[in-house]
C-alpha cells in the first residue's frame, strides 16, 4: 500500500550523483577557505576584521542573527502548520526541520567569531567564578542566549521525535552494515506498537503546542538585542514582528532553495511537487507583505515622530549614502517587492524564477541585517564619531565558511536520513483511500 | 501449574479489514492483544484496551517546573550576584519573565519528550521477536497473546476479518 513512498524516499539514501559531491567538494573549499580566514583574526587579533567603533558590531552579528532567521521556518513548517493541519507540510517539514537544526549550529558559530579572545569563551557560561561574572538577566543578551539554546533544544527534540518512525522503516530495510546498526541505535526499537503510537501522538502534538510561542519568541528576543537600545533606528516596538515576520520569510526561501537544489539529484519530484512550492510561495506573499508593512511604518514613524534624530537618520538611510543607500533600496525590492510577483500563479509555479527569487529574498534579508546593524552603529547621534564600515575579507572568508558548513551539514543530512517524513505521507495517504 | 501461552501473528494488507479485527477481538473474550502500523495508529484507539497517555500532564508538570526554575534562578541568581548595572536594583521581577517564559517552554518540551520515551518503552536496539518488519512499512498487524486452547479461535478470527497471513509465532 505505502511501497512506493518507502521505495522513493529511501532510495534517496543511495551513492551520490557527480553533482552533488561537486557541491560537497565547493561547499568543503569554503570551509577550508573560511578557517584559514577565521586563523588570521585568531593569531592576528579582531583588528584584521572592520570592526571598530562605532562600528562594533558587523559582518558576524549579521551573519548571526540572518542565520537564527533561516532557522525560523523549520519549527514554523513543522509546529504552527502541523497545528492547522496543513498538508503541504508533511513533503517539507522534514527538511525544514533538518535546516533549523543546521542553521541555528552555523549561527552559534558567529558569537564565539566575535569574541576577541574566543579561548576565553567559557567566561560566558553561568558558573561560580571569583570574577562576579554572572548572566545578568536583565540584558535581552542573556534573553538571547537563553532563547537560542531553547529553541535549539526543542527543535532538536521535535525533529528526533519525527524522524524515530522512519528510521525504524530504513532499520528495516536496510541491508546488514554500519548503516542499519546507526539506525537501529537511533531508532531505539521502535515497532509502530499502538502503545508508542498513542504516546507518540500526544507527545508530537505537546512539543508542536510548545514549539509554536517559541518561534514568536525567539526572534522576537533577538530584535530585542537591538531594540532595547538607545541607538537610532533600532530604537523601536515594530522590531519584534518585523524580525519574526523577517526570520520567517528568508526561512521559507531558504526551504525552497534547498529542495529545489535537491529535488532531482535525490529522485524526488514525485513526492516535492510544484504544489508544495506553490504553497510556501503564497505564504512568502503574506510574510513578504508583513516585512513591507514593517519598512513603510519604521520610515512613516521616523517622520511622525517628530524626532530630528530619527528623521535624519531615516533621511540618511534612504538617500543620504552611496555605499548604503543602494542597499536599502535593494533590500526592498528583494524583500518586498519580488515576492509580490509570486501573486501570478505562472510566475510561481515556475521552480527556476521561483529558485532565482528565493535567492534574491535571501540576499535581500541578509542585506536588512546588515543595514540595520551596520548603518544605525555608524550614525549615531554625535555626527563626529561617525564612520563607515566595509567588511574585510577575513570576513567574507568567514561568511563562506558559514555557507559551506551549513550546506554540508544539509547534504550529509538528506544522503544519511529520510528527507521526507514517510510516516506522515502514509498517513495522509490514508485519509485519502477513506475520503477523510 | 500455568496454563501454556501461544502467540498469534495475523498481518493485513488494507485498514478497513485490520479496524474490522480489532473491532472483533474487541467483542470478544480476548482480552490481551498489540496492534501494529507504519501510520499513527490513534483512530483506532476506542477498540483498545488501553487509551489516553500521560505525555500532556508530564509536559504540563515540567512546564510548571521550568517556570517556577528559571524564575528563581534569576531572582536568586541576581541576589548573589548583585552588580548594579545600567542604575537598576538587581532584581526587578519584570525582565525575568522572559527566562522564565522560555524555562516554562524547555521544560515542558523535555518532560514531553521523555515521557514518550519512557512510557513507549523506547530502550531497545532490537525489535522484540512478535514484531514482523512489514508492519513498518506497508501492512498493519495484531499479535494475540492467548491460551493454547484458545489458538484456534484466534486464528478464525483473525482470518474471517480479512488477514493476509496468520501464524503463530511462539
């Protein structure tokens, strides 16, 4: 009955095809690249970055807080849809899972990058120490770190407790070797007994319950890191939907970018429709307008405020830079603007302008970060301590080495584990033979 | 002396005929018997013995652990380490709702997590010997734990509902 979903999903598992270990090797270039990049700055000190003040904050803080935005949509996909009982979601939550997990360990790399003295690191860790040193929980950077390591907590938890179903159907089906005893290990003998049912039922839904106020949170705490400050154009209450809302949205074409890629070197379009692509394209439209709303009411408020500050920064943001007003504009367009095309259905049921596009979305969020960060730090309101920053290449370098770990992570993820959640298709495929 | 115990395996190839036979040995004198699946198998759980899980008490208890944890890990926290910063008093209960609100969350989601854990029984490598590897994967099934007495009217059982196949394992 379910054969032929088993059949497609783990034959995915086989021998890679050239192209994909092409990717593999471009993407373990940049790592190499980037570390060599990450051993200057750690010999040499944060002086070979462009790092300075005012600019204190830059490349790595964006990096970090555009990668805690990719991780976004996996619990979205998973929790909030699985809530709605969407069923576009069951052919993706797996994969979005998968990124969340991998996007949230390549943004955790950024804080420690940041550190001038990263072998120091511990410093950070809450523990009885003769330096006082002691999260001060008042600052939304504890918040931050605290929400982090929870949502990666319970991400972790809500994809394993996914996936122990399917790895008992590849335990099975898998022929005798290192492959099965990995399975059968993490499977943890998993027989699909209606007793692990009834509490695997429950427990999938008690974690998608909890998972989905996490998401809001997160990123909303994130925002807080910037909102809670005096500094201009961060200084605002939007910062919280707009980065929820933002997170989401590079998110979704972050997914959709990586099934696209994926799709036929794994022999799935089958099972990844275009209709499934469809889907997180009519939703970008809905998330895409939430982030437009959120720029044209940060730009409206600088003016009705009535804040010679804020108005002269929003001036300055939009028109006064060569180097970052093109950004902003760009940033629109990718952000905002693009996604609107995804209204007419040729447009986004093409995969290739669709895979373009998600693209362009993901430039066009990165940019947000950056602009937020980096122009707000270098225009504060003492107009000479104003200064511009450029990232260097050491920081560049880092950038692709975030890209190539994360991507390699993903990869080696959809050649080890069912990419599909299997269980869940069969399900639905149930309800469909009964008329439910 | 204990009566001798015999093991029924019956494996069927669509829903409707594995629901029909748990709807059966739910009427009858048969009183201890596993049904198995590759989907999640709650609909059926008004033919089973036993219904209900305590998964959500559990994730409900550790949410309720996590709150009242991480908020007096702030509050005590910032007693011992009392370093004024930014001119406020050390403690001010307002920013500690945000650990707490997360604590509430992590908590809840690890006691969830055990708790299917644990309750499922999830400790082995290995299936147990009743287990039959196509019920993972395209066929659902009914193991029947009876008396050997009682092996043939199991079978008929099983068999009159639609089965595909029906054996007796031990």
């Amino acid at each position: 009955m379910f054969r032929g979903i088993d059949d497609a999903v783990l034959g995915s598992l086989g021998w890679p095809r050239p192209g994909y270990l092409l990717v593999l090797a471009v993407c373990a270039l940049l790592v190499i690249v980037g570390a060599i990049g990450y051993a200057f700055q750690y010999f040499l000190g944060m002086g070979v970055s462009g790092l300075s003040i005012p600019v204190g904050w830059g490349t790595y803080i964006t990096n970090f807080v555009f990668w805690v935005g990719i991780a976004h949509s996996g619990t979205l996909i998973s929790a909030i849809l699985y809530l709605f009982r969407t069923k576009w979601r069951n052919r993706i939550n797996r994969s979005a899972e998968a990124m969340t997990i991998f996007a949230i360990m390549t943004a955790g790399l950024f804080p420690i990058i940041h550190l001038g003295r990263p072998w120091v690191f511990f410093w950070l860790l809450p523990y009885p120490n003769y330096r006082h040193l002691w999260p001060n929980f008042k600052s939304p950077l504890a918040w931050d770190v605290i929400a982090i390591s929870t949502y990666f907590t319970v991400s972790l938890m809500f994809f394993y407790l996914g996936l122990i179903p399917d790895l008992a159907v590849a335990r099975d089906r898998t022929k005798p070797g290192w492959r099965q005893k990995l399975y059968s290990i993490l499977a943890l003998g998993w027989t699909g007994r209606y007793e692990q049912w009834r509490h695997y039922a429950r427990g999938y839904l008690a974690l998608a319950a909890l998972a989905t106020p996490l998401v809001i949170s997160v990123h909303s705490v994130v925002s807080w890191d910037f909102a809670m400050s005096l500094v201009r154009g961060w200084h605002t209450t939007i910062f919280a939907p707009y980065f929820v809302a933002g997170a989401i949205h590079s998110g979704l074409a972050m997914v959709i970018v990586l099934l696209i890629l994926l799709r036929r070197p794994l022999g799935l379009e089958r099972l990844l429709r275009v209709y499934e692509f469809e889907q997180m394209a009519l939703l970008m439209i809905f998330t895409g307008s939430v982030v437009g709303y959120s720029y044209a009411v940060e730009a409206f408020l600088s003016w009705y405020s009535g804040d010679v500050f804020e108005q002269q920064f929003a001036a300055f943001r939009a028109f006064g830079s060569w180097a970052y007003s093109p950004l902003y504009w760009a940033l629109i367009v990718f952000n905002v603007l693009l996604p609107m095309t995804f209204f007419v259905k040729s447009l986004r049921t093409d995969l290739r302008y669709l895979f373009v596009a998600a693209i362009l979305v993901n430039v066009g969020m990165w940019l947000e970060r950056f602009v937020i960060i980096v122009v707000s730090l270098g225009h504060d309101y003492l107009p000479s301590s104003w200064a511009a920053y450029a990232p260097r290449p050491v920081e560049l370098l880092i950038t692709g080495l975030s890209f190539g770990f994360f991507l390699i992570l993903f990869l080696s993820f959809v050649k080890l584990f069912p990419s599909i959640a299997m269980g869940e298709l069969k399900e639905q495929m149930l309800q469909q033979q009964e008329g439910k | 002396m204990m009566a001798e115990t015999a093991l029924i395996r019956a494996r069927f190839e669509d829903f409707g005929s594995f629901e029909h036979a748990l709807h059966a040995l739910s009427h009858s004198s048969f009183t201890d018997y596993e049904a198995y699946g590759p989907v999640n198998l709650a609909e059926i759980e008004y033919l089973m013995p036993r219904k209900g899980s305590a998964v959500r008490g559990c994730a409900t208890m550790g949410a309720v652990v996590g709150l009242v944890t991480l908020f007096l890990v702030s509050v005590l926290s910032s007693r011992i380490y009392d370093l004024v910063v930014g001119g406020k008093p050390p403690v001010t209960a307002l920013p500690f709702i945000i650990p707490a609100y997360e604590g509430t969350i992590l908590m809840g989601a690890i006691a969830a997590f055990v708790a299917v854990i644990a309750l499922s029984r999830l400790e082995g490598r290995n299936p147990p010997p009743a287990y039959d590897r196509r019920f993972g994967q395209d066929s659902f099934g009914i193991t029947v734990n009876c008396n050997a007495a009682e092996v043939d009217q199991a079978i008929e059982l099983l068999e009159r509902a639609g089965a595909a196949e029906v054996e007796k394992v031990e």
